[in-house]
C-alpha cells in the first residue's frame, strides 16, 4: 500500500500539485500503522486510497459510466434490503416507476432519519456496524450505523484528496475538533486542540504547539483555524511563514475572509472539504481551487423546487450514499445548499464541480424590508472590514437578530469597541439586511461555541 500512495504522491508533486510532503520517517510509520490496525478491523482504506487515485485518472465518460453502475447496484440492494424503502410513500412511489431510476424516489428527510433509523437498517442487519453521530449542528443528534467497508470508503475519501498536495497518511497535524482519544490520535500522527471551548489559554497552546513543531498539516473547522491565525497574528506577528503548509477545512461554511487570515497569519493554503456524518466526504478542493464531487461514493443532485437546478444555480442537496451497506441513504437532504459550475476545473479531474456551498438552508432571516435572507451574507461581509483591523482586534463576532429591524451584535475584543468597530459591525448588517436596521454592539468575554465546536457568525435570540 506504501509503494503505491508514496508513488501517487511523488507523481503529483512532480507535476506541481503539491509541495507540502508530508513525508519523513516518522510520518510514514504513523501512516504505515494506521493503514495496518485499519485494515485488521476490516477497514481497507489502504486499498481504498488507491481505487479513489486510479477512478481519478478516468475519462469523464467511464467514470460516469461507474457512477451510474454503483448507484443502480445500491438503488437494488436498498430497495430489497431497507424495510422503510418497501413501505409508505416509498411503496407507492416505486410501484408505478423505475426503482433503478433515482429520481423515482422520494426524499428521504432529516425528521425521518431521527424518527425511523431503525426502518432504515439493512435486513438482515450486518453482523458488524459502526455507530456515528452528527454534531447536531442542525437540530437534534442523529445517530448513523455504517458497515466496516462504508467507513474506510470514508477515511480513504478524507486522505485521498490530500495526495494531491503531497500529504500522506501520518503526516504530522494539528487538529482542531471536538473530540480526541490519545491512543488513536497519536497512530495517526494528530494533536488534538478542543473546539468545545476555545478559550485563550487553549489557543495559546495550540500556538505553542504550531512554533515548537511545525506540522505539516492543520486540520478543524474553518471558524476555529480562523480565530486561531488571528491569535498567532496578534502575539507571534515574527513567526515564519508558513507556519504551516496547509489548512484543511470543513465542517462550516468557509467564508473569503477566513481564508484570506489562515494565508495572511499563518501562510497555508486552504483546501476545503464538504460533507455531513450521514454519508462521509461529499466533495474536495483540487490545487486548482474546485471542490471535486467523489462521484464514486456519492451520488449528488441540487434541486431547486423539487426539480434538478441548472448548472450555477442555487438549490437544495440531495445526496445518495453509494457505498453504505448498513444503512443506506437514498436521496438523502442534510439541509444544505449549494449550486454546481457549469464549467469543469483546469486541472483535468473528470466529474461535477461545486461552485459554492451555503449554510444550512433554514438560516433565513428577515430583512427590514420583509424579505428573507440568508445569514451567510453577514459572515461575507466581514471581509472588508476585518481586512482593514490589526490581528487579533476581534476575537469572534456573533449576529444576532432581535426583530426584524433591530439586531444586537456580541464581540469578543481585548481592546474594547471603537466607534469605527461599531460602525463597520453596523455595516455589515445593514448590507445583508436593509437601512433600516438597528444596531447594538456588546462587548463579551466570550462567545460560547456550539456543543458541536463548530460556530456560525450569527445566531437566531431563541438558539442562545
């Protein structure tokens, strides 16, 4: 498994893809490791890794050609083996249509996923399940049972990806996240920094772990690596650039300006990666800056009104997982949005492009006028003024709307709130929002994050 990931990775690297090797002894034996202990718990990522490299490096026709055999295989094998697809709306749906026809059947929704999971079990159940669970980012926890050969598709989909750059399995990484086990991060080569709780003193030492050890990788939520850089820019204004190669996000909305202080503070390059627990790693940005649908492992629809959007416009995702056995879902809709490019990427890679991805699609609000708005355009317009503010001015920003033309803004600020901070703050909603708003600026110690780690920019008054 060595031989081939090594090769690929040289390859790409030889082509100018990638400069960031994550290389040198010690990384490789934490990926060599891995890759065994993996492989001994039925999980082939190894393996795994190396079809996702050769499926890469197929004509767009073939590769639709095996998107299309997987997701027929999976649409039979659900349509058999899930009691909720031989029931209900999914009895009726499918009797009168094609069940190999994807858009034969209805959508499968969150509500439902929470209330009949266990309709959604494969029968007879697997004989070996892993058990996961969302972050409850968007609305109560759920909990999503996959089989040994699902999951490693999983993890194969998140190091993958990170061989175009270069980055092996075991490379040396700070991770920002929720959760860790000290055991499982050391074989992967990880240092695991809370997001539950990002205070100063666990920003310090995430520093101090960024100067003593430079990783060659740097890993979290984009809202949590964000705040990070700007702590670094504040205190270690000297530190070297890069301080760390690369950045890989996900998890939230990554903004413009989130970007442009993880390169500005940190100097890393940003690769953004898309996805939800239900199904594993959806789409992964390229050198070139697209973010790469893994049609192999998923199949992807954006509907707008119910109907399949045109390319470059906004709609609704729908996602059909294509390699979990346990508990497949089938047209499944997480609460995103997002719009595919009508233009495939410069790089050559075959398959769907994402041109953007929003926020949850419930995090509409009411602009003075009476219209609604996406939350998103406050976290959009930070850009600006952020830019013009030195490192570490503001901590963290939350939005909160009161009514429809009054919204009170909390900011973590060690220097306080200067009236050109409150005016921009100000700005920023009556941008997205309307003229007519009405702004208060609140100085806070602290922001808490969600249960999750993760963090929006703006927060309904009833979520807290």
């Amino acid at each position: 498994m060595a031989v081939t990931i090594d090769a690929v990775a040289a390859e790409r690297e030889g082509r100018g893809e990638g400069r960031a090797a994550g290389g040198g002894l010690e990384a490789r034996l934490h990926g060599q490791l891995y890759l065994v202990l993996q492989l001994l718990r039925g999980r082939p990522v190894g393996p795994f890794i190396k079809r996702l490299q050769q499926w890469e490096r197929l004509e767009r026709a073939a590769l639709e050609r095996l998107a299309e055999a997987r997701l027929r295989r999976t649409l039979r094998y659900a349509r058999a083996r899930v009691p909720l697809y031989r029931s209900g709306v999914w009895e009726s749906a499918l009797a009168r249509s094609d069940p190999e026809d994807v858009r034969s059947w209805p959508l499968l929704e969150r509500g439902v996923l929470r209330e009949q999971g266990d309709r959604l079990l494969a029968r007879p159940r697997l004989p070996v399940i892993c058990w996961r669970y969302t972050s409850a980012s968007a609305g109560e926890p759920l909990r999503l049972a996959f089989n040994p050969r699902a999951a490693a598709w999983s993890w194969a989909a998140e190091y993958q990806p990170m061989l175009r750059y270069g980055v092996r399995p075991g490379a040396k990484t700070l991770m920002l996240w929720a959760g860790s086990g000290a055991m499982r991060d050391w074989i992967r080569g990880l240092k695991t920094f809370p997001t539950t709780d990002l205070t100063p003193a666990v920003l310090d030492q995430a520093t101090d772990y960024l100067l003593r050890e430079r990783p060659t990788l740097l890993v979290g939520p984009p809202s949590a690596v964000a705040r990070l850089a700007r702590h670094v820019g504040a205190l270690h204004p000297e530190a070297p650039r890069p301080l760390v190669p690369l950045a890989k996000v996900g998890g939230e909305q990554v903004y413009p300006f989130e970007r442009e202080e993880i390169a500005r503070y940190l100097g890393a390059r940003v690769v953004e990666f898309y996805g939800c627990t239900e199904v594993g790693v959806i789409a992964a940005e390229c050198p070139e800056g697209s973010r790469h649908v893994l049609t192999p492992l998923v199949h992807l629809e954006i509907l707008r009104d119910g109907r399949p959007a045109e390319p470059g416009e906004l709609g609704d995702v729908v996602v059909t997982s294509l390699v979990n056995r346990a508990m497949p879902l089938v047209r499944y809709r997480p609460g995103d949005r997002a719009r595919l490019s009508p233009e495939p990427c410069r790089c050559g890679r075959p398959g769907p492009v994402l041109a953007e991805v929003l926020g949850r699609a419930q995090d509409l609000f009411v602009t003075a006028e009476g219209e609604l708005a996406h939350g998103s355009a406050l976290g959009r317009g930070l850009r600006p003024l952020l830019a013009g503010l030195p490192p570490g001015a503001i901590g963290q920003v939350l939005f909160q709307q009161v009514d429809r033309t009054h919204w009170r803004v909390l900011l973590e600020s060690p220097n306080g709130v200067g009236d050109g901070v409150a005016a921009g703050l100000a700005e920023v909603v009556r941008g997205a929002f309307g003229r007519d708003c009405r702004v208060t600026v609140e100085r806070v110690e602290h922001i808490p994050r969600e249960p999750s780690g993760k963090y929006r920019y703006y927060r309904a008054p009833a979520e807290g």
